[in-house]
C-alpha cells in the first residue's frame, strides 16, 4: 500500500478516511517514511498498550528533548512510583474538592470576562485560559505567568510531532520551564500551595529525587494544559454540528459528561502514542523486531467498526464502552479523571450561561497531525 504523509494537508485535514483504509487493508502497516510500524486496530493498539513485549524506552525519543526525563519515558520500578504520587492527588475522594476549590473558580472567572460580549473567539478566551489557570493553581505557579506557561507547553508539545522542529528553541523552552518549577518550589516552601509545594515532603524524604520531582511537574503541566484546552475545542466543536445535543448539556452535568467522553472518543486531541518492542514478536501475523518502533494510531482505534456499532457518528449516547485516548495499560494517563471532570464542568457551566452558534460561514475543522484541534473558533453568544 502506498506510504502515508502524516504531515500532508490533505491528511491534516482528514486522517479518517486514511485510518479507515488502513484498518480494513492493511492494520498492521511498515513505513518507510516514519521508519514505524503503525497500528490502526482497536485489537491491535489495546494489545500492544497491555502486553509487556512492548514499552516506551528509548534512548532518543522526542519527549526526552522536549520535556527532560519523565513518566513517559520509563517502564521501570520508578515508573510505578511517579505514577502514584500522581494518583494520590486525583483519588476520586479528591476531585470534589478540586472542583470546588479549583476547577469551578478558573471556569467562573473565565465566564465573568466574556460576559457582556455578543461574540468570542472561543480557543483565546475560554478553552485556552481555563486549563492554564487550572493547572497553574493545581501546580502552585503564578496566575500572572498562565499565559507565558502555555506558549512556552504549547512549543514543546508541538515538537513532538514535527510541526515545529527547532532543537535549540525547544530545549530552551523546556529549561525555562524547569527553572521555573525551581523558583516556585522555593517560593512555595512552608506553604500548602499546589504540588510544588510538596517538594520537603516527596524529595527530602527521599521519596523521589530532585529530577523526578521536575519531571513529574512538567508532565502535569503538559499534559494538563495541551490535552484539556484541545479537548474543551474539540466539544464544542462537535456540539456546533450536533446543536441537537445543546440542551442535554445544559440541563444535565451527566449528559455533558457523555458528550465530553464521546468526543474523546470521535475526535480526540491526541491522535497516536509510539511503543518499542522489548523482544522479537508479532502482532496480527506481523513479525515485530526488538527495538522497532510502533506508532499506535488510537484515534483510528476509537472509530474501529468492529468495537463500536455507529462507529463514524457522534452519538453521546452510545452504551458505556471504553475508548483509547487516554492509553491503557501500565502508561494509561493518570489525569484522566481529572481531566474529565475540568472538561465536564467548564462546558457544562459555559453553555448554562451562553447560547452559542458558529460566527462563520461554516464550523471550523479541526486539524493537526497527532495533536488535533481547532485553530479558531469564532462564536456568537447570548446570555442564558
């Protein structure tokens, strides 16, 4: 079958009838161009996420440049380590309270500057600005720098998949950010202000070290800006084509967290993972050599016909089924109750408030190689 252009319009614009080929042709596929196998299954991509012939070392893996050494990139004993010193602060026990004391109060402030307005551009004041603010108070870092902090994330999350390349920019960045980390750690000593200020309590007993504290902080950063403020477009982007499904999010907190949950699903902001194989393998009749790598497309995974009945249509509600975008297995995201719920909250309080439909002739796409969002989205409000 002929090669695939990750980096072509036309695949930017619309993955999905390449990722459907693929699943029915060829699911299991070599490519020369990214020099990976990529998987297009949903059989096929869970196996591989669960099964211990595969992991995510590797000596130079783009994460390394862009954000140091973390969770990401380790499949050892710490790996179990970081991952529940994260758990441990997004129990569900703990999530009523961060709404409360977190997510509700970045949601309301974003909604009472839009107040009054007739129209917004909807990325630059609400589905930006919420999750830096969160993450920001969750992390104990200056309100003052939310908007530095997600340029400088928004940069290194980039340079993971090509669209922007520039080494020396992006471990610049990535420096930055960890020097920034330092100074808040400092500055946050002796107080209860978000996660960095736990350093006492998590390095000086020994518990991680210094680099992995940094590590971890950056990855929270990361992964709780890009995804969350992607995720918040891409809802209302499916809702400005499903208007049907407006007044279930406004009436039902519930209903809204199906609609999130199928977005995550039907248009996810993040497209694909990569894994290497650990030993000499196969996967669906497909010889696997140790060291190659895997460019699980999960995305193709979560619209796979054979999973899901109605697999090509937004339908919030579908029968509970689990989908990929947060990983499974031992590197399944561990923010991803947190992230639902922030989601849930901010689009369910946002269209409480506001009537919406599109200011443009027709909806904006959403776009991106295997970060995937609307660049623009134009709104006309009204308020509730």
């Amino acid at each position: 079958m002929k090669d695939i252009g990750y980096l072509y319009d036309n695949f930017l614009e619309d993955p999905w009838t390449v990722y459907r080929k693929y699943r029915r042709e060829q699911p299991v596929f070599w490519s020369e161009k990214v020099k990976m196998h990529c998987v297009f299954s949903y059989s096929d991509c869970e196996n591989v996420l669960c099964s211990s012939d595969y992991g995510v070392e590797y000596t130079f893996r783009r994460t390394k440049q862009a954000f140091g050494k973390t969770i990401l990139d380790i499949d050892d004993e710490r790996h179990q380590v970081l991952r529940k010193v994260v758990l441990g602060m997004v129990r569900n026990d703990e999530l009523d309270a961060l709404n409360q004391e977190i997510f509700i109060p970045a949601i309301e402030e974003s909604i009472k500057d839009i107040e009054g307005k007739s129209s917004i551009e909807f990325n630059n004041v609400f589905a930006n600005r919420v999750p830096a603010k969160v993450i920001s108070r969750f992390l104990g870092m200056d309100e003052k720098d939310e908007r530095w902090l997600y340029e400088n994330v928004d940069y290194m999350v980039h340079y993971l998949d090509g669209s922007v390349s520039n080494v020396e920019i992006v471990t610049k960045r990535r420096d930055a950010i960890h020097d920034y980390i330092r100074t808040m750690i400092i500055k946050n000593a002796g107080t209860t202000k978000g996660f960095t200020s736990r350093y006492k309590e998590l390095v000086e007993s020994n518990r991680l070290s210094m680099e992995e504290f940094i590590g971890l902080a950056t990855i929270i950063l990361a992964g709780g800006i890009e995804t969350s403020v992607s995720t918040i477009g891409n809802v209302m982007i499916c809702l400005l084509n499903n208007p049907h499904c407006q007044e279930g999010v406004i009436d039902d907190e519930t209903y809204t967290g199906k609609v999130v949950t199928e977005t995550l699903r039907y248009e996810p902001p993040q497209h694909d993972a990569v894994r290497f194989a650990r030993i000499n393998t196969e996967l669906s009749g497909n010889p696997i050599r140790e060291g190659q790598a895997l460019k699980l497309l999960l995305a193709s995974a979560n619209r796979d016909e054979t999973r899901y009945p109605r697999a090509e249509e937004f339908w919030p509600e579908r029968p509970e089924m689990s989908n990929l975008s947060f990983g499974k297995g031992l590197h399944g995201c561990v923010g991803r109750r947190f992230a639902h719920k922030e989601i849930t909250t901010a689009i369910h309080a946002f269209l409480k408030k506001f009537r919406v439909e599109s200011n443009s002739e027709v909806v904006p796409k959403i776009v991106g190689g295997s970060f995937r969002k609307a660049n623009h989205i134009p709104l006309l409000i009204v308020s509730r």
